[in-house]
C-alpha cells in the first residue's frame, strides 16, 4: 500500500509561517529583548518620564494641589539670586571632593584584605560591616559621637583638658563633620568593589612583572591598577552619584542646619518641594533639574571616557 505524501495544511496562512519561520531565525536575538522588557518598561514608568515631568513642572508655580501657573524660567531666576542656592552647591562641591577619598581608601584596604594570614576572614567582616548599615543608623552613631556632652569627641577632648567642639553646631565645621560620616560606609563600598577587582587579576600577569623585577608602587601601578579599571571606574561613578545626592546623613543629623550651612541640593530641594516651609514644587524641580544635569555632565564625561578606552583597546 501506498502512502501518499503529506500535502501542506492550505488553511495557514504564509504571512503566519513566514512570521514562525523569523522567530525560529532570530530566537536568540529576541530572547534578550524578552527577558529585559519588564524592567525596561519599569525603567521608563517610574524614571525616564518623571525626570521630564518634574523639568516640565519647573516651568511653573505649583503647591502640588491647585492650578499651575506658567512662569518660563522665573523659577531659575529666583534660583539665580537665592544665596541658600550657592551654600548648597558649594557644598555638594565639597561632598565630590572630599567624598573621592573614599576610592583610594577602599583601595588600600582592600589590598590589605587580600592577603591569605589568619584570621582575615573576621577583619573583612568588621570593614565590610559599615556597608550593611543604613545610612539613617550611621548618621545616628555619628551624631552620638559628635555630641558635646557625652561623645567619643568630648572625651577625646575632654582626656586632653579641653573644652570639646560642637561640630554638628558649627557652621564652618557640620559639613566636614557629616562628609566623614558619610566616607564610612562609602569606603566599605569601594572596598568590596576592590575585592571583587582583585579576585579576577591575572596571576600570569602578575608572574610577568616580578620577572621584570616590579616591586611594590611598580606592581601596583604598572601591572595591578590597570586590570582594576573596570572597578575603579564603578567606584568612581557611584561615588560621584552618592555624594551629589547626599540627603539621608543631612536629613538624620542637621536637617540642614545651623542656619542652612549643611544644605546641599538634595535637601533643598527638598525643603522647598515638600517641606513645612513652602509645598513650592515648581522651584523644587528647577532645583532637581539642576542637580540632574550636574550628574548627568560627570556620568556622560565617565561614560565617554570608558568608551574610548575600550575602543583604544
């Protein structure tokens, strides 16, 4: 008996087998795509389209309830001419200098975490400690230390018969004060990027250089630190990023105090947006839009950099 051949279902239509048949083709460029779309469409929702939301709303008076009211660039302006302004970006300034800090002292310690002695495994656990506590929790043990009258600082000074300062009261001194608290946690951070560097350094490499006699600052700087890039420059970004948004360590220890001279952008913003002293939300977003191109000009030039190195590579 003879079995005729199977005769293609007539019913389906080409344009449905020409749509299986480029699935079948492109699946493994389309599966990405697939997995990803969740989080892009997060991504665009609760990020992309409020960053042009609140530039729009600095276009406007608003107390976040009523009727918006047209000013153009009367917000930025008045941001031009309000010395609370300056104060906070002087010291948003002094954040992302001071804050660098962290970097190469996450570094360090990390090269000194690196090392194969008895009991490293606990000393890595009390470094890495400050990064596992809020940030809200560092700004209370801070500002315990910081207390004039029952301080580590008071005893310090007070072991050496002097009168201890009063550094979250001092106007020329709160800002140095809180940066230090923020570089503990910021420095474990660096830290463990460090560590994550150093497990992946070629030990081929490293064989090379003590074979051209590198020793010491040669071997770090000639052989170690360039196969560090890749950490340096995430240390690097999330350092700017978390010193142009400080806000928690402000809010928790000084609320911007004394008198607005720890205010930095963030908490301005905040203060004039969502405050007691205003529900101004138009001048709040000309506020976050300024602070969002700052970031946006340091995350670009990083991100530039890192695009040409990997070209020249």
């Amino acid at each position: 008996m003879t079995v005729a051949p199977a005769v293609p279902n007539a019913s389906v239509p080409a344009s449905i087998a020409d749509q299986r048949s480029w699935y079948r083709r492109n699946r493994l460029q389309v599966a990405p795509w697939l997995f990803l779309a969740p989080a892009l469409i997060f991504f665009l929702i609760y990020v992309i389209i409020p960053i042009f939301q609140s530039i729009w709303i600095s276009f406007y008076a608003w107390d976040g309830l009523g009727e918006k009211q047209w000013l153009g660039l009367g917000n930025y302006v008045e941001l031009a001419d309000d010395d609370r302004f300056y104060t906070s970006l002087y010291n948003n300034i002094l954040w992302l200098v001071l804050y660098m800090l962290a970097v190469p002292a996450g570094l360090f310690i990390a090269l000194f975490l690196n090392q194969t002695v008895p009991g490293m495994r606990l000393y890595k656990s009390l470094f890495f400690f400050p990064f596992v506590i809020s940030q809200v929790v560092v700004g209370l043990i801070f500002s315990w230390f910081y207390n004039p009258n029952f301080g580590i600082v008071a005893e310090i000074w007070g072991f050496f018969g002097a009168s201890p300062p009063s550094i979250l009261g001092d106007e020329d001194l709160v800002t140095y004060g809180i940066i230090f608290a923020g570089l503990w946690p910021q420095i474990a951070y660096c830290m463990i990027l460090y560590l994550t560097g150093l497990n992946n350094v070629s030990p081929d490499q490293i064989e090379a250089g003590r074979l051209d006699n590198a020793k010491g600052w040669k071997m770090l700087w000639y052989v170690v630190l360039p196969q560090l890039w890749p950490a340096t420059f995430l240390a690097i970004v999330v350092t700017v990023i978390g010193a142009l948004r400080s806000f928690d360590m402000i809010a928790i220890m000084t609320q911007g105090g004394p008198y607005g001279s720890s205010n930095v952008l963030s908490y301005f913003m905040f203060e004039q947006a969502l405050s007691e002293y205003g529900f101004r939300m138009g001048y709040g977003s000309a506020i976050a839009t300024v602070l969002f191109m700052i970031m946006l000009i340091f995350i670009s030039f990083f991100l530039w950099k890192m695009w040409r190195d990997e070209r020249r590579a």
